[in-house]
C-alpha cells in the first residue's frame, strides 16, 4: 500500500468538511472587482500558510493568478519552512502522495532525488502545516498535477536555489514558496517591517530579509536568488496582517503575496551570456590570469568585513567577463598551519567574484566552528580561493564499491544521508591520504559515526582548481592595501 502523509491540520486551519472547504476556497480565489487576470502567467508564488480566517485571502489573490493556465500546470514545486523541527538542509519524505480532504495529490521527486542537500526526513513533514494549507488552492484551481514537496530547515540560500534549479522545468511546472511575514508585533511596527521586507521581494535582494521579517525566509531567499539570476520580474499582489482580517492589533502576523513572471520572449535573461559552469580546463585558465584578484578581492572583503560588518559590495561591470560566470567557490583561511574557516557554494549560482567576496567574509566571520577572525590575525591569514566543478552523482553497490572508486587527491566528496550533508574539498586528501579515513572523517562532518551505512546514503564528487596566497610571488601584498571602503 502506499505511503500517504495525512492531512494534520483540517479542522483548525482550515474547515475538515469538503463542501465547507470549496466553497470557502472558490471565494478566497475570485479576483477582486475591475482587477483583471495577469496576462502573463506567473512562474512562481509567494504566499502565506496561516489558517484560513486570517490569510484565505492574501493566498487566494495569488493563486486566482493560475486560472488562465489552469490547464498547462502539471508539477508544483511546494517548499515551505519546518516549524516543529529544526535541521540542516531540505528535507522531502517517502509518502507518494499527500491527503487533504479534497483528495489525493500524487508525489513526484525523480527532478530533485539527487541535489545535494536534499535528504529524506519524515519527521519534517509529519505536522508540517506549511505545506498543506496550499494543497486546497491548487487542487481547486488546478486539473491534475504531481508534487514536489520540501520542507526548508536551516539551509543557505543557494542551496535552495540549486533544488529550485534543478526542478524548474517549463511552463508545465509551478514553484510555490510558502511563508508569512512579521510575527507578533503591534499593528503599526507590523506594517513597517514588512515594507522593508516587500522592498527586499520586489527588488529580489535576499540578503536584506532577516530573521525576524518571514518565518519562510530560508525559501523565499533561495527563490530570489533564481529569481535575479534568471531576470524574473516580481509584482507584489496583496499585503496585510491578521489585524486587518480576523484578529486584534496589539499582536499581529504579516502576510503577503507576489507572483514572479518570467521574461517576454526576446527579453534578456539577468544569466551571464558565458554559458553554464565551467570545468577544470577552463577554471585553470581562469587562476591563470585572474587568481591574483580572486585572492586580493577575498582579502579585501575581509578588510571590509571588520569595518562594516558585512562582505566587499561588488560593482560587476568593473571585472572581467570571465568573472560574471556562475561559479562554486570555497574559501579556506587557515593561520600559523591551523584551519581558520572555510566556506563555500557547492553549486555554482551566481557570479564567480559575487561568490569569492560573500564566501571570503563568511570564511572570517561567520564560520560556525571558529570565533570571528580578529583584527591582529588579519594579515597573518593564508587564504586559499578553490574553484568547484559542477558535483556528479556516483553509483556504488555498497561503501566498499564507493571506497574503490575514490580517487585519492583528485575527487572532493559530498556524503549525503537522513537531510544531513558533509563536504570535504580535494585538499583534504593532504591531511588524510587514506581512503578510509578520509571517508570516515566525512561522515563525522556530516554527523554520523564512522561505520555508518544505510542504503540511502547518496555521494557526489567534484573536483576543484585552487590558488593560494603563498603561491604569490609576494605574498604580503594581499593584506597590504588600503582597506575597502564602500
């Protein structure tokens, strides 16, 4: 019989009785009087998932947007936040279909089954209402149509953005990104935060939606970041908050919606025109002529990351064009021999100097297993800049298979298993040249024990182009400039 995850939330969030709840969806998705359908059909969505009473509406003004190509849809990327659980990654689950009390809807994740990052994690799922409150929109508007659902828990954006990438599809498929907006503050400071947060949506900027501003703000940023790299055009739909709808204002939630459009045939795409991501072959040509400003531009958005806070704001018409292509960048510190912070993309998403400059800071100040790089260690920082091709799946039988196919040296690793995920770079292999240590090493990254196993595990590699501060012929000089100013 097949895994079906019940509906957890009819009766509260929604009315439990079928008729109750199409009728209550069918007002929720008529547009309001004189405003006439998009005519362009929107490729995303974003809308919020509390109970009916307060934000019916908001969502239903987003999804009334689907009537004119009710038709066409036949996937929908669903990815919400985890409110009950907290974990690394994206999580998806066994069930091959999901319940409401409207019926059925079939799961599909062949498109998304091997991204890294994404990992089965049932428990994500189980009380999730995230996800679910959207189900009765789709199933009333849409014909018939396959999910692809995820549960986000703490996960970078780019990592969002390469699971929304690999299943972005045609116009045959939908991405819907569910989150509210503001918790728990009075009418008045409500409105104001979420302003600066339609601000952020409307100019697709990611980095400028914190914490406090949407509880989904983990796929929300995931979805802007493709949203930029593709030229995605973002209309704002409706914003409100619960004391606007069904609650009182000393205590409201926001919620919002927006559909992002894709660009009119001929209309040029925000995607560099180089192509796609680069090998060794053609990543060796870049460090050959431009690694001496990878590494002055990593060092500088140190410098300015003591300063301001943040990392080096890049101006990219001032860089080569090889520097606009989407690139997979780490960035590893390490001072006096010792590993001092290293962090990176492991899918390429952006531009390359977008990501050397955002992952240099991140590498000095918010690597979670080192304090903040102080001022005085500044210049006594090795900095090495390692440039990721594209990560393959690999096929093995069992570990023994996999410890075979290793190329010791050659392959970066990502072991993947249970929504948990550990990376290990090429230059790992310096320190443990053994296959078998190498691979329990990984696996302690990834946070299981050194013998684990299941039939689950998922691996790809990688390799990587590197160039290091001491391969200058003066090495000193990256940290012996004028610190950046904005």
């Amino acid at each position: 019989m097949a895994a079906v995850r019940t509906a957890v939330v009819a009766g509260s969030f929604y009315p439990a009785d079928p008729g109750e709840l199409t009728a209550m969806v069918r007002k929720y998705l008529t547009l309001p009087q004189g405003m006439p359908p998009e005519a362009r059909a929107p490729k995303a969505l974003i809308a919020p998932h509390a109970g009916y009473v307060y934000s019916g509406a908001v969502a239903g003004m987003a999804y009334a947007r689907l009537w004119p190509v009710r038709h066409r849809i036949r996937r929908v990327v669903l990815v919400g936040p985890s409110h009950r659980v907290g974990f690394r990654g994206l999580a998806v689950s066994h069930a091959e279909a999901y319940e409401t009390p409207l019926g059925l809807v079939p799961v599909d994740l062949k498109m998304i089954a091997r991204v890294p990052g994404v990992g089965v994690l049932e428990a994500a799922h189980a009380q999730e209402h995230s996800l679910e409150v959207h189900l009765l929109f789709l199933q009333e508007v849409l014909e018939s149509f396959t999910l692809v659902p995820v549960v986000a828990g703490d996960a970078e954006p780019e990592d969002v953005a390469a699971m929304l990438e690999a299943a972005w599809g045609g116009a045959e498929t939908l991405v819907v990104v569910s989150t509210d907006l503001s918790h728990y503050l009075d009418y008045d400071s409500c409105r104001r935060l979420d302003a600066t947060t339609v601000r952020a949506i409307e100019s697709a900027d990611a980095a400028a939606i914190g914490r406090d501003q949407a509880c989904g703000r983990v796929p929300v940023r995931g979805l802007l970041v493709v949203a930029r790299r593709k030229g995605l055009s973002i209309v704002t739909l409706n914003v409100c908050n619960s004391g606007d709808t069904a609650g009182p204002r000393d205590r409201v939630v926001g919620y919002g919606a927006w559909a992002l459009l894709e660009p009119e045939a001929g209309a040029k795409s925000a995607k560099t025109e180089e192509g796609e991501t680069m090998g060794d072959d053609a990543w060796n040509a870049v460090l050959a002529e431009y690694g001496q400003i990878l590494l002055h531009m990593a060092a500088a958005s140190i410098r300015h990351g003591l300063y301001y806070g943040r990392g080096l704001p890049l101006d990219l018409d001032s860089f080569p064009p090889a520097l606009h292509q989407p690139g997979a960048v780490f960035v590893t510190l390490n001072r006096a021999g010792q590993l001092r912070g290293c962090i990176g993309s492991p899918q390429a998403w952006r531009p390359l100097a977008e990501d050397v400059a955002d992952n240099a800071y991140k590498a000095a100040f918010a690597d979670p297993r080192f304090r903040p790089v102080l001022r005085h260690e500044v210049a006594e920082l090795e900095v090495s800049v390692s440039l990721l091709t594209p990560p393959q799946p690999m096929t093995f039988r069992d570990e023994a298979d996999l410890l075979a196919q290793m190329r010791p040296g050659i392959d970066g690793l990502i072991f993947e298993d249970q929504g948990r995920r550990g990376l290990f770079l090429p230059q790992v292999w310096e320190q443990l040249p053994g296959k078998t240590d190498f691979l329990a090493h990984l696996k302690r990254k990834a946070g299981f024990a050194p013998k684990h196993w299941t039939p689950t595990v998922t691996v790809h590699r990688f390799t990587a182009r590197s160039i290091k501060s001491t391969d200058l012929p003066d090495p000193s000089a990256v940290w012996n400039t004028p610190a950046d100013t904005e």
